[in-house]
C-alpha cells in the first residue's frame, strides 16, 4: 500500500468551487493511483466524510475547504500529514490519530503529565514526525456524540490543548487499578470500542486469573513456580509443608506492594514484609501466631501462595530480570529491552525500583551473579526466549488486545530461567536503563509502529546514521 506525506492546506469556501471540497495535487493522485470518478471518502480518525475533488497540475500541497476542515477538527498548521488510499473502497485516510489514554492530569515538576511527561511528549513527537498525530486524554475529555475529543498535543516545544477527531488507535495508560475497574470507565471504553478505535493493553491484569490461563498450556509447566490461591490456614499449612520457603503475593497488586517472603524452619516461622523504613523481619514460634498476623496485614485481599525460588544475587541483593516485549511494524512480539533489577539490600525480599532496587544492563546483572562469560551469553540466550515465547503463549490464552507487557523472569542458581509475573502496565518513567541516552526510546518508537501498522500505513524504515552504518559494515564483516 502506498504512502505518500504531503502538508494540507486550508482554503477558504468562496475561493472554491461549490461542488469541489478537496484539490489534489497531480502527483499526488499519481502516487495512489486515484482514478475513476472524483468522488471519494476522506477519514481522519473515526471522523468521515464524502467529498468531491479536482486535480490540480500545479499544486503543492493538499488544499482542503475551510468549513470541511473544522468539521473533521483539521487544524493543525504547517504540518506534513501522511496519506493512504485504499482503491477498492475509495477511502482516502489522513494520519493516523494516536491517543494515549490516561485517567487524570497529573502536574509536577516534570510535567503535566507527571513521571509518564517525557514519555507522552516522545510518543507525539515520533507521531508526528512520520505524518500522524498523537495526543493524549482522559475519558472525560470523550465527546460521545459527536465523534471528538479534547486532548493535549505537543508542537512548538508546548503542550497545546486542541479537539480531535476520536482517535483510530487508543493505547490504554490509564494508571490505577480502582479507577479502571469503575463500571463507568468501563462503559466509556465499550464505547471507544464500539465506535472502531482499536483499544490496546486492556486493563490491568490479576495474577490468579493469569496464572489459571496460563496452567492450562503445557508449554508453561517447565518455567512457572508452583501457584494456589491463598484460601485460609489450611491452604497455607499445606503449602509450606510442600515449600519451606514461599512468597504470598496480592492478585492484584503492582510495584512489589503487599508482597511477604514466609520461610519455614525447625524453630518456627521468619516472615519478612516490606515498609517505608526498609525490610521488616520477625519471627513466629508457632503457625497460630504467624496467621494471626498475616490475616491483619492481607485484609480480606486476594493472595497468591507461591513456590520460593533460590535466585541468584547481585551486588548482594536478589535479582531478577524485565523484559519490555511490544508488537512490532509487522503486528508480532518482538522484544524492545531487558534489564536487571537488583535488591538494595541483602535482606530485601523485592528488586522493584520503587523499593529502592538498582536496574542494570542484563549483561552486568548476569556477569556480577558469579556466571562464567560462556553461561552468562547461554542465560541471556534463554531469557530472551523465554520473554517471548510468554508473550505468545499469553496472547494465546487472555481475552483482550494487548501489544505490550512488561515480563518478570528470575534465574536460579542453576541458570535456570522462571516466569515470576506479567504486567500489563509497564512503567514509562525515566527511571530505567532502556529509557536511558539521548534520542527517542525505543519503545515509543515500537508503540508508534504497530499501531501505523494497525491503522493500515507503512512505516517508513528509519534513516541510517553514519554511526549505525559502520557498527553494521564491521559487523558484516567479521
């Protein structure tokens, strides 16, 4: 399918004809092989229209009639717009229309938008950059009867608010669990679905039912802990009489909050949680005590009992591995980044950042883990199969669109490689080496990918820099 990026130009009614809408330039028409009849239907977003045109021999651009222009929310200035024409329904498609949705403004010092500013801000540049348009909103910004939205866009180093068509792709970042699951977001987003935006990364997911769905494929049983839903004493009686070392984690938590290690030994019981001032440690004589004390802290909430794994340690704390795996220009997962995360301390019972974990490159977690060069090029071999092969075997059997997932995978201290959790809300602070050095990260350009792939243009491949040209010249030849 043919590409074609052209600037559009606003002219006003009484400078044109009244039976003609649009004037294309020659080559234009040309390049998308536009024929037949003069008639054709102009979309940009969800917003549609029929209209007439004339070919013009001279122009440069793409010249719009005014009242058509604000009907369909076409206003933005100066901009080169990419185009797309589909022959056989005559369909001549502007853009696409990328929006990012997120459930409030969240101001600080980095930005309207908060920790995620930086990443909106990359998102919209790359759109925009390639002929689309990205912007970001909230639902309450959703004008369900006439097609539109309010949202923020950034253009001359500004965020600007403007009015747009409702977008073709709606990439899901509203950030917290409660608000998503209200029944009234939950009508709000069927809506966006039933008027044909693609909605992707779906919701929030829980860990039980993830865990059910994957049991069920055979593929999963070499690489998924031992797993059961926390249903009271005798639950957890049985389960640390099969492991004497178990981690009880919320179904639906994140960020590593609420997660407890339990370990079982001949004088007891030691339970270690984490706080605000660090690890807390205590120790239970008898299994009464202990449950007394776990059903205070759990509050009704629903826990998983799983399998405690001996994973390897880095810089002293235990360590584990993310793998940020996103569908690419082609629609098929392919993995964007892998990092390390290690405990701030030797007692921490979590890696996550946001409890004051180190991120390091995959390599230099795996080489400060003791692993000789050979088994840390092996481990880092099978991590990356793993990621994705867990991304595909997740496809297979969740309901919903997703095209990101942020995977926890553990190494044992045999080299072992464990699945430990899929997360559907990665996190796109600047807290991370893959969002670290200069330029667009990749997993925005990723994002932008797939869904021009989803919205039926062509990615234009990106431009080689020099740089890239001689690491690829040494590469070739050696």
């Amino acid at each position: 399918m043919t590409q074609h990026h052209m600037r559009i130009q606003r002219i006003a009614d009484s400078s044109l004809p009244t039976a003609v809408d649009l004037l294309l330039p020659a080559a234009f028409v040309k390049k998308h092989g536009i024929s037949g009849t003069h008639t054709l239907e102009f979309v940009y977003g969800l917003q549609t229209a029929i209209v007439d045109f004339e070919i013009t021999a001279t122009a440069s651009t793409v010249r719009i009639r005014e009242s058509l222009a604000r009907r369909l929310h076409l206003l933005e200035e100066n901009m080169t717009y990419g185009f797309h024409f589909h022959p056989n329904t005559r369909k001549l498609v502007i853009g696409p229309l990328v929006g990012a949705l997120i459930y409030r403004m969240a101001p600080t010092e980095d930005g309207p938008f908060g920790g995620i500013t930086d990443f909106c801000r990359e998102m919209v540049q790359t759109c925009r950059k390639r002929g689309g348009l990205g912007f970001i909103f909230t639902l309450e910004q959703v004008a369900q009867e006439n097609n539109t939205v309010d949202g923020w866009t950034y253009h001359n180093n500004q965020w600007i608010k403007r009015r747009f068509p409702l977008p073709q792709c709606v990439y899901n970042r509203i950030g917290s669990r409660r608000i998503e699951e209200r029944e009234e977001t939950q009508e709000k987003i069927s809506v966006l679905k039933e008027k044909g935006a693609l909605f992707f990364n779906e919701q929030f997911l829980d860990k039980w039912y993830i865990h059910q769905r994957m049991s069920l494929l055979p593929e999963t049983a070499s690489f998924s802990p031992c797993t059961e839903l926390y249903m009271g004493a005798a639950s957890l009686t049985s389960m640390l009489q099969r492991y004497p070392y178990l981690y009880l984690k919320p179904s639906n938590g994140s960020l590593g909050r609420g997660i407890i290690r339990l370990i079982r030994s001949e004088k007891g019981y030691l339970c270690q949680y984490s706080s605000l001032n660090g690890t807390v440690t205590r120790r239970y004589p008898t299994f009464g005590m202990l449950h007394q004390m776990l059903r205070s802290r759990m509050k009704n909430q629903p826990y998983l009992m799983q399998q405690g794994l001996h994973l390897i340690k880095s810089r002293g704390g235990i360590a584990d591995f993310r793998a940020l795996v996103q569908k690419n220009k082609h629609g098929r997962w392919s993995i964007t980044s892998i990092v390390g995360r290690s405990a701030p301390t030797r007692s921490s019972i979590v890696s996550n950042v946001a409890h004051g974990g180190t991120m390091l490159t995959l390599g230099a977690a795996l080489t400060a883990a003791g692993f000789p060069p050979m088994a840390c090029k092996s481990i880092a071999a099978s991590i990356r199969q793993h990621a994705l092969l867990i991304a595909q075997l997740f496809e297979q059997c969740t309901e919903g669109h997703y095209a990101e997932l942020g995977i926890d995978l553990g190494v044992d201290k045999q080299g072992k490689v464990w699945l430990l959790e899929i997360n559907s809300k990665p996190s796109k602070t600047n807290n991370s080496v893959a969002s670290a050095g200069k330029g667009t990260r990749r997993s925005v350009i990723r994002l932008i990918d797939y869904c021009f792939y989803r919205s039926g243009f062509i990615s234009p491949a990106p431009k080689k820099t020099p740089q890239t040209k001689r690491r690829t010249r040494r590469k070739s030849s050696s």
